[in-house]
C-alpha cells in the first residue's frame, strides 16, 4: 500500500492542489490515516501536508467548481489504480498491442514440431528451469559472454536440448516481425506460451496462458547452484524445494509427471544400476526385468551422454502412463520412485495412474503456478530484443 500511495500522490497532488483552494477554511480530518484519506492527500506549496476527509471534500469543492473538474480528479485515480494492476499476469495481455501473439507463436511451436520431437522435452524442460532459477524471466536463455558465466552453462544446464532455445528465439523472430507486435513481447512469455503448445501438440492439454512478464536483467551460472532439484533427492528433499516456490506436495507430482516425456542420460541414473550402496549394486526399488534394459542400454563406461527415454512406454505422448511405470518399479531417477514407494505421496500416484483427467487438470494447476514463480515487473525487467542478449 506504501507504493501505491507514493503513486497515487505523484499524479493527484497538481489537480488536488488547485481544488484546494477553493476549500482554503476546510480543516484536515485528524487522527484519519486509513489509505482512502491518503489518497486525496495535497500539497499547498507554502503549508504543511493535510489529510482531507474525501466526501467532505468532494462537497466543498463542488461549491466552488464545475462538477466536471471533480469527476476528472476521481476519473484520475481510477486511471493509476487500473495502471498497477497491470503489472500482474493475465490471460490475454496482448490483446491490444500484439493481438495475434499466441497464434504466431504456436505456428513457429508447430513447424519446430514437425522438424524434431525433441522440441516437445526441450521447451518444456526449459521452462521448468528458467522458473526455477531467479523466476520465469528468460535468463536460462542469455548467452555467456567474456566476463559472465551465464545460467545455460552451469553444469546442470548443459543438459538441455539446444531444439527449447531454438524453438523460443524463432518464435520471437516471427512475433517481431510483425510491426505491430516489434519490441512489445518477452521473451519469458513467449517461453511460457510456447510451452504451453508443445504440451498440447504431444497429447497434453491446453490451456490459457497467464501473460505480462518481462525478462530479467541478470544471468549467471552461480545462481543456478542448488536451485533445481535433482535426480537422487527424496521425497523430503523436492517438497523443500518446490514449497521455497509456493508449490505443494501435489504441484511436485504433477509437474514430475512431465517425465513422461523425452529423455535423460546415463550419468544421471547409473548409481541406480550399478553402484547404489555397498554390497547393493542395484536400486532394490527398480523394477528386475527393467534393470538389465536399462544396463543395455548403458553398459558400464559408455557415453555418459548416451540419451534414454524417460518413459520406456510412451515417451511420445503426454499421459499418465508415467505414474503406471512407477507403479512398476520402472522410474528412471530414484527422485521418479521415491513417489511411489513414501507412503505420503503413494496415494496421489495411485489415483493419477488410474485417473488421467484427475493428472492432467492438476498439471495445468501446478503449470499455471508455476509460471508466476519470481515474474520480473516495472523496473526489474525489459522486453529483449534478442533473446539471448541483454538489451
């Protein structure tokens, strides 16, 4: 409310100052500090600040002014209110600048689509970690440069699938090539929108994106360390981390189901299938037939970036069948079963596996939250010009 009483004596202060003084006997209403009184606060020059009663003072003035100029001063405040809540996200922030924005950034997600599934895992996951670190801001996207490490090459970044990046900076190409839509979109929406369709072209629901963020003004690798959940943390460990983003339990498994599409790589799971504890080489919790699958497919000593599919059922479509693997034994990561096998979260597998509508509307639920994790608004952000350059 500070803020917005700063605000809000900013722009009345000139026009209140003039029908003060047709109200010069009017006396200031003591001991009334509430924010409607703050509102209709003026400044004389020469004399202290007063604090006026606003109906009072709406009569006097009418009695020196034309009723016109007294509608103006409201009609100015409703004005700076209706300025700040636009800072917050909304469905169709575009609508009077870039009106066609979502179509043109689901075409480019559409043509990505149909060169490379891989746009489907690498956009999602992208966005998960642009969240994550700093908030949904773009800075995951930022390049390094000579004199900063930015967050794209920290070591739990390098992972990602050049296909996001990629998808994002063509699709900010197109939005901007439309002069009516030049420099008026962010890059961190347009990660969000575009998000949104590849969830929906592999099978997911769609849904209604919350827009108006800006992107950030900071990117460094630094930021990125122990801000992203990682594949041996246990139940204890990812409720942590998602609540410290205003995320429950139930938000953790829905947006852990994402899994249920693209793939890993060996490093991130061998512990699992070959030297899980001492005397106990193999993760007990995975599923016997699935082991040696998975030893196939990554003998020991191989490529550590060798690509396997997070789903051995459907790694294609965005299901539930993700919560049936791990009814199974068959996650990939122990962050994947440990939702089955902790009692607390095993019921909530249970029903998503059996329920795909119960998934898929809690996974929108938990995408929407998500997206509003740290926005950039005011002067913590800009819109970028490239993507992958601080204007």
């Amino acid at each position: 409310m500070d803020e917005l009483v700063k605000v809000l004596l900013i722009y009345s202060r000139p026009l209140f100052f003039i029908l003060s003084q047709g109200c010069k006997g009017f006396s200031s209403t003591a001991g009334k500090h509430n924010h409607i009184t703050y509102i209709f606060t003026f400044s004389h020059p020469r004399k202290a600040h007063s604090f006026l009663d606003f109906s009072s003072f709406l009569s006097c003035s009418m009695g020196y002014f034309d009723f016109r100029v007294t509608c103006l001063a409201v009609a100015l405040c409703v004005c700076v209110f209706a300025q700040l809540g636009e800072a917050q996200l909304k469905q169709n922030y575009y609508a009077n600048v870039c009106p066609n924005v979502e179509s043109i950034v689901r075409g480019v997600v559409r043509t990505k689509f149909s060169q490379t599934f891989v746009t489907v895992p690498a956009t999602l996951r992208l966005f998960f970690h642009d969240c994550f670190v700093q908030g949904c801001d773009a800075s995951v996207i930022i390049a390094s440069t000579g004199n900063n490490k930015a967050e794209k090459d920290h070591p739990d970044n390098l992972s990602l699938a050049g296909d996001g990046f990629d998808t994002v900076i063509k699709a900010k190409a197109a939005v901007d090539s439309n002069p009516s839509c030049k420099n008026k979109v962010s890059c961190a929406d347009i990660l969000a929108m575009a998000t949104r369709d590849v969830i929906a072209l592999s099978g997911g629901p769609s849904y209604a994106v919350e827009l108006g963020r800006l992107d950030g003004l900071s990117s460094t690798a630094t930021s990125v360390e122990g801000n992203l959940p990682q594949p041996t943390f246990n139940l204890n460990q990812l409720n942590s981390m998602f609540a410290s983003h205003g995320l429950t339990q139930a938000d953790m498994i829905a947006l852990s189901g994402a899994h249920t599409l693209g793939f890993s790589h060996c490093n991130k799971f061998s512990n699992r299938i070959y030297n899980f504890a001492s005397g106990t080489p193999v993760d007990p919790t995975i599923n016997k037939t699935y082991v040696p699958q998975l030893q196939a497919m990554c003998p020991k000593n191989v490529d550590p970036t060798i690509a396997i599919n997070m789903d051995p059922t459907t790694p294609r479509t965005f299901d539930n069948v993700y919560y049936q693997n791990l009814q199974q034994g068959m996650g990939l990561f122990t962050s994947d079963q440990v939702l089955f096998t902790d009692s607390r979260s095993k019921p909530t597998v249970n029903a998503w596996a059996q329920n795909s509508a119960a998934f898929q509307q809690a996974f929108v639920t938990a995408m929407t939250k998500l997206g509003r994790v740290g926005v950039k608004t005011g002067s913590q952000g800009n819109i970028r010009r490239d993507c992958s350059v601080f204007n």
